[in-house]
C-alpha cells in the first residue's frame, strides 16, 4: 500500500512531538487507543483563559497514518476555541490525508483524542 | 549499496542469475519451447527432456526418486493437493487430522475447507520457542488420525521442527506425516526417508527459482495414494494435470541444484551475517527476539522492538526491505497469528519485525541496516508514549485501556 | 523444423519475453510485501490483468488468475458446484478433459449429475443436445467449449443458448476458451456467458499461466485455499512474470486479430486446397465453422501416429489427436464422438497454424506429406504383391 504524500510528510517531520505538564490546569490530555489494537495516541491541549487553544503537543505509538493523523490534529487545532475543535470531524482528516479505507480508523482515533483531552480539560475547570 | 536493501528473502527471493539463464533458455524463440506432453515431435520430447533433469534436481535435494515428484504451481498448490488429497483418499480410514497453530495459511485454510467437509482437525499449540512438543503430538492422536501437518520451517520466526522425531513416531503410528518444506529447503538439510515424511511440499521461489511452480513429494514405498485436485489431461501421474511450464520446471531444477551445491557453504556465511545483525540490534534496550534461536534457519532473524509499532517502523526503514507478520497476510492489520501462538502479547506481536537474509545480502547492508534500525528506534520512541510511560516506571498492564 | 502444432502449445513473442524478463530479474518482489519491490510486483498484475480483461471485453475485476487453463476448468466447475448441494452438469462430449474429467469427479458426489451433450458428424451440439438442455433447471451448469482443440469447430454458443432461453432460466454458463482466444473476437458480455477460461500459452504467452474470467454474481468457492490471494479463490504466491506475460500475449493478440486472422485463413486455405487435392485425403468438418488455424482431416491408408512419426523425421512438427492425451494411446475422443469410425479415427491429423508459419512451410509440409504417402503407399502395394 502506498501512503500519500501528506501522510510521509507528516509521518517524516511530524508536528508538536512533546509533552506539556499533565498537572497543569490549563493542560487538557487525551489518551485514546491501546497498545494491543496497536495503536496509541496521546494529544496534550493547552488551552488560554478565553478558552481559545494555544498549542497542542502528541506522541503516538501506531502506524504512519496514525501518527500523521494526530500530527495534523495538532496543527489543526491551534487557535481554534474549545467548540470549534470539537467540531473536527474524522472525515476531514482521512479526506485531507487521502486515507485509504483500512487507515480510517486512525482518523477516527485523531478525533476521540480531542474529544478526550477537551474532556480532560473541561474537568480541571470543575 | 543499492537500496533498497532486500532482507525479504522469506517472502520472495530474486532469481539466481545462473537460474535466469537457464530458464530464459526456455523461454525465447531459440529455446525449447514444446509442450512436454506432445509425445510425437521434438519440440515435445526436448521439452520433456528438461522437464525431467528438472525433477531429477529437485528428487536428489531430499533424497527421493524421480517417480515421488509431483509439479505444481506452488507450495500453496502442494499444501493443498498433500491435505485434501490424502484426506479425500484415506477417509474411510478416518477422519482426523493434526496440525500446528503456527502454519502457514496455505495448511491452515485447507484445514478449515476440510473442517467444512467433515473432517476433524486439532491444532497444536507450539511451545514459547515456537518448537512442538512432542508428547503433545503424541496425546492428541487418536485411532481415527490419518494424517499429521507439520512444517519443517515457520516462515515468519524460522524456528525448525524435529520432523525426524516427528516422522519416527507418526510411522509407528502408521499416521500419514506430512511436511511443509518451502522455508527449509535449500536452506537445511532434507532427507525424506531420514524424516520418514509421506509428503512434503516444495516452492521454487523462496530459493532462487522462479515464482509459480512448487513441488510435491509423494512416497511410494510405502505408497501414498492422493486423489487428484486438478483433474484434466492426467498429467503428473493423474495427481495433478494442467500444461507444465517447461521454463519454470528448469528453474526450480536448476535452483535445487545450486542449492544442493551450495548449501553447506551459504548458510556458514548467512549465519554469520545474521548474528551480526543480532548482535548490533541487541544494543538497543527493549528488543525481544522472537522465537528460538537455537533451531533456526541461518538467515531468520524476527525480533521485537518494544513501544514501536511495527508498520511505522516498517515505513521508517524504507531503505531496507523487511516485513512486519508475514507477506500474506500483511494486508491485514491484524498481528501476526504466529507469535500470538507463541504466546506473545499483542504489545510485541505489532512491534515485529522479520529480517530475512539472503544469497545476496552483504555485510555492509548489514551495517548500514544495523545503523538505520537504531536511529529510527530512536526517534520513533521519542514520538512513543508508551515509551514515555515506561521510562515513567508505568507498567503497561496496569492501565485501564479503551479498547476499539 | 517446422511448427505446425499451435493448437498444442506456441512459441512465446519475443515482446511477451521482454516484458517477463524483469520479474524474474530485479523486480522479483511478493506482491503480498508492502515495500517497493512488493508494491512494483502488485503493479505488473495490475496492469496485466486490464490487458487480460481487454482481450475479452471484461472488468479486470472480473479476472482470476490461475496457474493453468486446466485449473481455470476446475474451479469454475467445482468451485461453482461446491456452493450448491445438487445439480446437473451439462457438458459437451468433445470437451477437453480438464472440463470431462473434473464433471466427472463432481458427478461422483451425492447430488450431481453429468449430462453429456452429443454432437453431429460437423461438431456441432445435435439436437439431442438441445432437447437435452431444454430440460436444465436453474442453477443447473452447462459447459460447452467456444472452440474445439482438434478440429476448430467453433460452437455458436450465444446462439443455441439465447434459442433456449438458458441464461434467463437462471442457468449457469460456462466456456473454455482457451483455444477460441486470440483467434476470434471475444466479449464476455456478449457471448451471455457466467465464466470463461483463458490459458497464456495458446496465445503466444507463457506456459503455466490461467485465468477464469467471471460473472461476479457467480458464487465460487476456492478451490485453493491459504493466503487469500486473487481475491480470496485462487491462494498461492502470484506468478508475477508469467501473469506480465499473459498480460503482454493478451494486449497482442488483441491489437493484431484482424491481421493475424486473415493471415491466417490464407494460410489454411492454401493447405486445405493442397490437402484436397490428394487422394483419399477428407478434411473433417470442411464445412462447419472452424478457427481459422485449425485443419484435422483423414488420410486413405497410413495411420496418423506412423505419419507423425515420418514427418517428425523430417522435420515438422503436427499433432494426431490433442497432446493433453497423448500419454495415452486412446484414439481421439472427440472424432469419435463426432461419428467417425475407429479406423478412421486413427488415421487423423491435426495440423494447427500459427501467426509464424509462412506459405513456404505450408508447401513443405504439403510436399513433404505426399511424398510420404506415396512411398508408404509403395511398400504398402508392395507387401500386397
């Protein structure tokens, strides 16, 4: 299977590879996925008082697709509000990485992780 | 070192050049190119011709006679022509049959087909090292087994059976033993009688000849008798009919040839080149080899690398040619049923990797692979964050994951 | 030498060669392997199996590679009827034995029947045989070959079968048109049949080499299983080299039917002409349709195995019956079902043309088998005295 050329770029020179202090409350983190379906995906938010998000960090164990996937999320949503990254849809990310039907599912990982690291967030805020 | 660097050689491997030659000697209009089964001009009986210097080729690599060789188009087809056709043949004799969880799916989906018809099948579980034990053989006989599948060689760790232990008590048993040799010939010494295997199927490619012809070995003392799975013109003894390709029968004689040549020599050199690979992978912290090493084909070398998932770490060694599980069944994502049968969590099945080293590795290939292996390791683990919650001390199996 | 026995087997092209020799070379990859040289290996068969589906006007989705005709024969035969619990097979009675034998193999299960279809003195399906499929119930098979290997009759299966109405029964129709192929236009649509067998080395293609093209309504089981490759009914590593050769004979035959045809009928005209022009000689269905490359007749008083012999002697290489069956010495099975009597049977050749042989061969050959008649004819008279 040939991977598009989105998907080397990404996968070549990802974006936002690191970690913020999980402990932070302006840090939401979501951990989707599991070692044994062999893929994990960890995507770290830091998010403004305004609600507006400021920069996004992952590290991800997975495939090309899976590590392109969480790599252009990253970039995605930098900037956006809360409500606005929640709009992401999975569909966007397998379209712009021209995903190929089994790599679908990492798209679909990408968008849990937001979902995941909003909730996060939204929690500390309690 | 032109790249990219071939360490499939499980998979596939090139044509020897001097197997080129000899079969594009068949294949061009200088050539001979009858059909070996025209018995009244000689275009037909020099075709003939090479087609049986061929199977004496591939008779004198396991120590049978040129009346045991079957053609067939592949190790797919001999698996499939050795299992049903012995089933079909023997059934009222019984209905039982015995094969190991870590055979190729050619074994494997035969065996299912066969369950659909009403046969019986148990498959063993290999022991860690991927080696059967065999008082677990022994236990699950039963009066009604007719016939036991076991390969020689698995293609995906390398690691080799005792099929002489094997065959010494199927006969006592008076249980058909059959035998799956395309990963072990050429590379080990086979002599069916030694083995006492009934059959045994042989593939051309995975040792220099061509793609799209195999072999099956079939005794006749004491006689094995196949009912035909291909039915037509009754070629090969009525076992299996359909026009032999001359070219690709040459091939594969001439790679048996070389291979019988060589074989000593090759895997001396082989064998060193992979323990080197070993050795220089060994130093990266977390690398898990799969299988044993001890009963092993010199050029197998499948090894996990733990918190790296094997796909991308495929597509990070772009350079070199490797596989993750096994060729045929990498179109899906599951991870390889082999190393699940070893018992290895799914964490190090999708974190495999198998180097497969050839006739035409060199030792530089081997270094510079060595070099690549540990700088991507290296930056596919920073990208981990599995690796980070090791390094945190988190154990893995601690975590409440969301499965999908 | 002089090769008159394409009908066996033909000699490859030289631009299907060229385009074997690099997988046999440095694209040696798996197709199954995802690296580059797994992925230039997937390439070749896709593209050959377009060139393939080309050659008879079908989706390349449509295409199943086997690893021979023969095998192609099997599986649309058991592969179909292995999804079903009964049925009948009608089969035409000069089939090749790939399509015979394996009808019978199946008709040995509880269920299954086989029906032979008779033919007339020209080939033909008779009207018993047609009386005979009038009685076939859905889901029943029939398979009559589009050409036959020893005396060219084509069969007009389109028409026979759009009389009876068969396809619109719910009958399945198969054909093996392995000899047909390359010799006569052919759209799989068009023809209404469900599944169709091709073989390389009949088209200037490599030996060991098939396909079964499908009607994808058509539920087949695998007749080999493991890998899954061929979408799941055909398993075992592809023959990368051997399908770009196919692929290649295909795209070639193809472009150049036309011309080669003409070629052809020119060729088989100037022999026919000479063949008749030799006492004793009878040119068998002379008549009927028949594949433009194809002549099988009879001689007065020599048997065909001693003439082969005689012309192999010098040189030129024909066929007595099909080489598929010259393992054993039964005489032709299909002159015999057409009617003719035993001694007739033996006394048949089939000389068999290819796109290579030249007017010049032809007349050799014409010249080379009066001669031997006539001395055979000589020491004959002479023992009589």
């Amino acid at each position: 299977m040939a991977y598009s050329e989105k998907v080397l770029d990404h996968y070549e020179n990802p974006r936002n590879v690191g970690t913020f202090d999980k402990d932070d409350s302006s840090v939401g983190t979501g951990m989707v996925g599991a070692p044994a379906c062999g893929d994990v995906m960890k995507l770290q938010l830091k998010v403004s008082d305004q609600g507006v998000i400021e920069d996004a960090k992952f590290k991800t164990y997975g495939c090309g697709s899976a590590i392109a996937s969480s790599s252009l999320v990253t970039e995605w949503v930098k900037g956006k509000s809360i409500d606005e990254a929640l709009e992401i849809k999975n569909s966007d990310i397998a379209e712009e990485l021209a995903l190929p039907p089994v790599k679908i599912h990492c798209s679909v990982l990408a968008e849990d992780a937001i979902k995941a690291a909003i909730e996060d967030y939204k929690g500390k805020q309690k | 070192m032109k790249k990219p660097i071939y360490m499939d050689n499980s998979a596939t491997t090139p044509c020897d050049p001097r197997v080129a030659e000899k079969l594009c000697q068949h294949l061009t209009t200088e050539g001979v190119y009858g059909n070996p089964a025209s018995r009244s001009h000689e275009y037909g009986w020099l075709a003939d011709e090479a087609a049986e210097a061929g199977r004496a080729h591939v008779a004198a690599l396991i120590g049978a006679s040129l009346k045991e060789i079957v053609w067939t188009s592949g190790a797919t087809e001999s698996d499939n022509l050795a299992l049903k056709g012995a089933a079909h043949f023997y059934k009222k004799k019984g209905n039982h049959l015995i094969t190991v969880k870590t055979e190729h799916k050619a074994i494997l989906d035969t065996c299912r087909q066969l369950e659909r018809e009403g046969f019986e099948i148990t498959y063993l579980d290999p022991k860690e090292n991927g080696r059967l034990d065999l008082t677990v053989l022994e236990a699950a006989i039963k009066p009604e087994t007719i016939l036991v599948s076991v390969m020689h060689v698995n293609n995906e760790i390398g690691v080799i059976q005792d099929m002489a232990a094997i065959g010494k008590l199927t006969r006592e048993k008076g249980i058909l033993l059959h035998c799956d040799a395309a990963q072990s010939a050429g590379k080990i010494s086979i002599d069916v009688n030694e083995m006492n295997v009934d059959l045994l199927s042989l593939s051309a490619h995975k040792i220099y000849g061509p793609k799209g012809i195999g072999a099956l070995y079939v005794r006749r003392k004491p006689r094995v008798r196949l009912e035909a799975q291909i039915h037509g013109g009754g070629h090969e003894r009525g076992m299996r009919s359909g026009t032999l390709a001359t070219h690709q029968i040459v091939g594969m004689g001439e790679a048996f040839r070389i291979a019988k040549e060589e074989m000593a020599s090759e895997a001396e050199r082989i064998g060193k080149l992979r323990d080197k690979l070993l050795q220089g992978l060994q130093d990266i912290e977390e690398v898990y080899v799969n299988g044993d090493m001890g009963h092993r084909i010199p050029g197998n070398l499948n090894i996990s690398f733990n918190y790296v998932e094997g796909e991308s770490l495929i597509m990070a060694l772009k350079d070199v040619a490797v596989s993750s599980g096994s060729a045929c069944t990498s179109a899906s994502l599951e991870p390889s049923y082999v190393l699940r049968a070893l018992g290895r969590s799914d964490e190090l099945a999708h974190s495999s990797i198998r180097f497969t080293i050839g006739r035409f590795t060199t030792e530089e290939e081997i270094d510079y692979t060595i070099e690549l292996v540990k700088g991507k390791i290296g930056k596919l683990r920073e990208l981990s964050p599995l690796w980070d919650m090791y390094k945190e001390g988190i154990d893995l199996n601690s975590v409440q994951w969301a499965a999908h | 030498m002089i090769y008159l026995d394409n009908n066996a087997t033909t000699q490859m092209d030289s631009t299907v060669v060229e385009t074997m020799l690099p997988y046999l070379g440095e694209k040696f990859g798996n197709p199954s392997s995802r690296h580059r040289q797994g992925r230039a290996a997937r390439a070749a068969i896709d593209t050959a199996r377009e060139q393939v589906a080309c050659l008879v006007s079908a989706h390349p989705s449509q295409v199943i590679f086997t690893g021979s005709g023969t095998e192609a024969n099997n599986l649309a035969i058991k592969g179909y009827a292995a999804g079903l619990v009964s049925g009948r097979l009608f089969i035409g009675s000069t089939e090749h034995p790939s399509v015979t034998k394996t009808a019978d193999q199946q008709a040995r299960l509880d269920g299954w029947f086989k029906v032979a279809l008779p033919v007339t003195e020209n080939g033909l399906l008779s009207d018993e045989a047609m009386a005979l499929l009038s009685t076939a119930k859905p889901g029943d098979l029939v398979s009559v070959m589009l050409a036959n290997n020893e005396t060219g009759v084509i069969q007009p299966i389109s028409e026979l079968y759009g009389q009876l109405g068969l396809k619109d029964k719910g009958i399945v129709i198969h054909t093996d048109a392995v000899q047909a192929a390359g010799k006569i236009a052919l759209e799989f649509s068009v023809l209404g049949v469900h599944m169709l067998t091709l073989s390389a080395h009949k088209i200037h293609g490599p030996k060991g080499i098939g396909a079964l093209i499908r009607d994808k309504s058509i539920v087949l089981e695998p007749q080999m299983n493991g890998g899954g490759h061929e979408a799941g009914l055909r398993s075992g590593t592809e023959n990368v080299a051997a399908i770009a050769g196919f692929g290649a004979a295909a795209e070639l035959v193809h472009e150049a039917l036309a011309q080669t045809s003409e070629k052809l009928l020119a060729l088989r005209t100037r022999l026919e002409n000479g063949l008749r022009a030799i006492p004793g000689i009878e040119i068998i269905a002379d008549k009927t349709e028949r594949l433009v490359n194809t002549s099988c007749f009879t001689m007065a008083s020599v048997e065909g195995e001693t003439m082969l012999m005689m012309l192999d002697k010098a040189g030129i290489a024909i066929a007595s019956g099909s080489a598929c069956s010259s393992h054993d010495n039964a005489p032709s099975k299909t002159l015999t079902e057409m009617g003719l009597d035993k001694s007739r049977v033996r006394r048949a050749l089939r000389v068999s043309l290819g796109k290579n042989n030249t007017e010049n061969e032809v007349d050799t050959f014409l010249d080379t088998l009066k001669m031997k008649l006539a001395s055979f004819n000589s020491v004959v008279s002479n023992v009589a005295i």
